[in-house]
C-alpha cells in the first residue's frame, strides 16, 4: 500500500474515531440535562438508544477500513469512490439510523477536501 493510502486510511479512522468521541459526549449533555430536570427520562432513553445505534455503525464503518481491499487501491480518488460505494451498502444492509449518512458524509468531505483539494 502507498504512503499515502496508508494516511487516507489512518485519517479516515481519525475522523470516525472523532465522531464517536463526539457522540459519547451528546449522551453525557444529556445525562447532565435530565438530572438538571430539563428533560424527561423518556426522553433521555430515546435519545441515547440512537446514539448507541449512531456509534456502533461508525464502530462498524471503522472495521471497513481494516478490509485488505484497500490495500491494492493506489489512488486517493478511487478510495473514496470505492468508499463511498461500501459506506452506502453498509449503511442500507444495516439498517443504521440515516443521520450516520449526514454525520459521515461531512466526515468523508473534509478528509476528500484534504487530499484532493475540492
């Protein structure tokens, strides 16, 4: 695999790493919010069920990475098509919450924009 594959890939899972990280401090704004009494358990509930749903697809999404597929692909550009293409089966065959679509497709932009200057 090229020197640059390999920082497209370890990037990526940077950026997915980050969103998790993100997630997880969303359920802790919301513990917070409902012991403050500005929301109702119900609500707390419902709210960390699609987060939990939101991390483990991004969870999933970062196992994709260690597939040995990207290792023979030699060009940013294919990447992410080939990417793209695996993210959108994943998501489907899954089931995931669709904001995960939203949330990665930023993701996927800013690493896109950083090594083919979009």
């Amino acid at each position: 695999m090229s020197k640059t594959m390999t920082h497209v890939l370890g990037l990526m899972r940077l950026e997915l790493q980050d969103v998790q990280e993100d997630i997880k401090a969303l359920e802790d704004l919301g513990v917070q919010r409902y012991r403050r009494g500005e929301i109702t358990e119900y609500v707390l509930k419902e709210n960390n069920a699609l987060f939990e749903g939101e991390i483990h697809a991004i969870r999933s999404l970062i196992g994709i990475l260690t597939d040995p597929k990207w290792a023979q692909i030699q060009s940013p550009e294919e990447f992410f098509l080939q990417f793209d293409m695996a993210v959108q089966n994943h998501l489907k065959d899954f089931q995931y919450p669709s904001a995960v679509n939203s949330i990665l497709d930023r993701k996927v932009r800013k690493v896109r924009e950083f090594f083919l200057g979009d």
